[in-house]
C-alpha cells in the first residue's frame, strides 16, 4: 500500500502528533508499505526528509515553527503536481482538523480514495483554553469549513463538534488514541465504531535506551539520594504547569523536579521557582530530542503529568511505562488506559491532592518499600503492535471501499 498521511503540523516541528507521524511512517515501511506526509511548509529551518511533500504556508507563531495553507484549488493542483511522481495512493490518513484535513479529504475525494482519520485533537477544550471569543472562534470555524468542504453533513448544532463531524462524515474509517476519546466523541455525536490505537513508542529506542539510567537503586542505597521526578511538555496553562509548580512547593518533597520542554509560561515558572525558593529542587532542562526524552524517563524515578480533561492519549505517560517507569498521572480518564501497577492517582484534581501524592511517593522512594514494575508491562505499548492494527484498518477500508 501507499499511504498518504496529512497533518496540521509538519512532521519535522515540536508535538506529539509529530512524533507520531514519524513513528507510523518508520514501521509501516518496515512492514513493506510506503508512507507520503503532507504537510503546510515549516518556515523555520528543519531537516528535510524524503517522505515530506509540503504545501505552500505562511508562519504562525513568532518562532516559525508552525504554519497554516490555505486549503483551495491552488493547493489542490500543487499537491496533484507534487504526488503524481511518486506510486499511486491507496489511503489517505488525514491526521489533521483544520486546513491541512480539508485538502487531505479534498484530494481523497478528487482520486475516488479511502480516508481513515484520526482524531488526535479535543479541540473544544483547546479553545476553549487559548482563544478569547471562544464560540465567535467556532463559528468562524464552521464558516470556513463550509467553504472548502462541500456540501455540509453535519446536523450537529453549530460548536467545535459539529466541525469534527463534518470531517469524520467524510470518512471510512475513524479512529482515536485512546478509549475515553473515542467514548467522548461518540457521545457528542461524532461517528460510530471508532477504532482504539493509541500512538506506540518506539521499539528500537526502547531497547537501545532501556537500563541506560543514571540511577541505580542497587549501588545507592535508599535514604541517601533524591528522588527524581520527570514532567515532559508544552508550557501552557491546559497542561497545568503552574499548579505542577504550586504542588511541589506544597510537598515539601525533598527531591528534584526536572522540566523538560518550552512554551508560553516558561517565564512565568522561572520567576514561580524563584520568588518561593525552589531552585534547588526545580530544574528547568529544556526541549530535548526524543531519545533523550526516552533516556530520561527511564532514569526517573516517576513521571508526573498534571493535565486534566485535555490529552486525548497523554503520550508521555505510555512512554513511561514502556520505559519501567511508573506515572503519577491527574487524569483519571488518562489513568484508566494504563496498565495496572504502572501509575499513581491522586484523590482529586486539586492541587492539594497532587502535593500529598508527590510527597507521599517521594517518601516511598526514598525508603526504598517501592517493588520495581515488571519489564513487560507497557510491551502492548510498543509502535509495533499498533502498527499492525492500522494496517487491519487500512486493509479493512480497502476491501470495502
């Protein structure tokens, strides 16, 4: 087969959806199958890769790492111009909500092809978050959709899921990272029978990087080092990162809290951990590449991830697990997906509760009463296995389009 996957985002810019673009692409090929990923051109300089087909685009955040194409018959007779040297495609995988999905189906709908969709964004939580005029926003959405999808399907009322339904109307397959995504989804009326795949983690780093952790509990003995603990992602306010901060100064957890990443609240945190003393226990570490994400987590003692009702996977905390790392994980929808074992659950979404838990598994830690989790619990985790199962769905699709 030849795949066609177009995302939002090009697969060479910061993101979970990135990461796993890029995952999909490596494992379907080794299956034997080969993968095109169109996406709006990134303005900031970036290695370039063979799978990349690019729309024009203009930048959208200062940084320009992140761009948007206009979705139109422009684009559509470049795209046709930019695929038509290279094999036929069989499906088209749209990975994307907004201008790039509406030219992924545009093209699938030219060349009379298959479309499975993932949806990986909960947009209405999104922006609700980040923009000021929220239902103005929607609306202005839904417009803009109308515009270049043709004719509307949705009987939804107008709001950020009746944008989502009229892309999942257009397809033959859907598909969701995780379980209580896809429940929430069907249940504000966007498509029936959606297909679980959550994104994997990458077997070859797993077994390259796995027991190379800077930690050894068996040569430092318990009581006489600091617990370490990981929280990976974008500095914005839907990932609670201020509240991680506030919860740790509530602990009083004698131990290191490294941050790994980059965002808007950056200098907000910097001057947090400054103004109440935090800065021999919070390290700020920066954007790191993936394997080094992947090294860390296997070096921690736990992963903390504080987003509530956002993820619609909470990537970092499977990768944990695969890593034998246990999470101390807010969500509760996100808790319910991981294996038994594998994490912690604070009582509630408060704060409070998440000081008491970071204090409590600090002093487990340091006691040494925490039993390691078993290597093989986050294997069913691994990009492998959820490789086969899209090529089930894309295979399925084929035989019934």
């Amino acid at each position: 087969m030849h795949i066609l996957i177009v995302s939002d985002q090009h697969a060479e810019s910061a993101g979970g959806v990135q990461v796993s673009i890029r995952l999909q692409t490596k494992f379907l090929e080794r299956a034997g199958h080969a993968v095109t990923v169109c996406a709006p051109r990134m303005h900031a300089p970036h290695r370039l890769d063979p799978h990349d087909v690019d729309t024009r685009s203009i930048p959208i955040t200062l940084d320009r790492e992140y761009s948007a194409s206009l979705p139109g018959r422009w684009s559509d007779a470049a795209l046709d111009r930019a695929m038509a040297s290279r094999a036929p495609v069989d499906v088209v995988h749209v990975q994307a909500d907004f201008w790039q999905a509406a030219i992924g189906y545009r093209f699938a709908e030219r060349h009379g092809l298959p479309v499975v969709h993932t949806f990986h964004n909960h947009m209405e939580f999104g922006i609700e978050q980040v923009v000021p005029f929220p239902r103005l926003a929607v609306r202005a959405m839904v417009w803009a959709q109308g515009l270049v999808l043709k004719p509307r399907r949705s009987s939804l009322p107008t709001s950020a899921w009746r944008f989502l339904d009229e892309l999942a109307k257009r397809a033959s397959a859907l598909v969701a990272p995780s379980s209580h995504f896809a429940s929430l989804l069907e249940s504000k009326g966007v498509g029936t029978a959606i297909d679980v795949i959550p994104t994997g983690v990458d077997d070859d780093l797993v077994e390259e990087v796995r027991g190379e952790s800077t930690i050894d509990a068996d040569v430092v003995p318990a009581g006489e080092r600091r617990p370490v603990f990981l929280w990976i992602g974008r500095m914005s306010a839907e990932k609670r990162l201020m509240e991680f901060l506030e919860a740790v100064r509530l602990s009083g957890a004698d131990a290191e809290f490294r941050l790994y990443g980059a965002g808007l609240l950056l200098s907000k945190a910097r001057a947090f951990v400054e103004r109440h003393g935090l800065g021999d226990r919070v390290v700020f570490a920066g954007r790191v590449p993936y394997r080094e994400s992947l090294r860390a987590m296997g070096a921690a003692d736990a992963l903390v991830q504080t987003s509530i009702g956002f993820e619609t996977q909470g990537m970092t905390v499977f990768e944990a697990t695969v890593m034998g790392t246990r999470s101390i994980v807010s969500d509760p929808a996100v808790a319910g997906e991981l294996p038994a074992g594998s994490h912690w659950q604070p009582r509630d979404g408060s704060i409070a509760a998440l000081a008491e838990t970071l204090a409590e598994v600090s002093t487990a830690i340091r006691t040494g009463t925490l039993r390691p989790m078993p290597g093989n619990t986050g294997d069913g985790l691994r990009q492998s296995a959820q490789t086969e199962r899209m090529i089930a769905v894309y295979e399925r699709v084929l035989r019934t389009s």
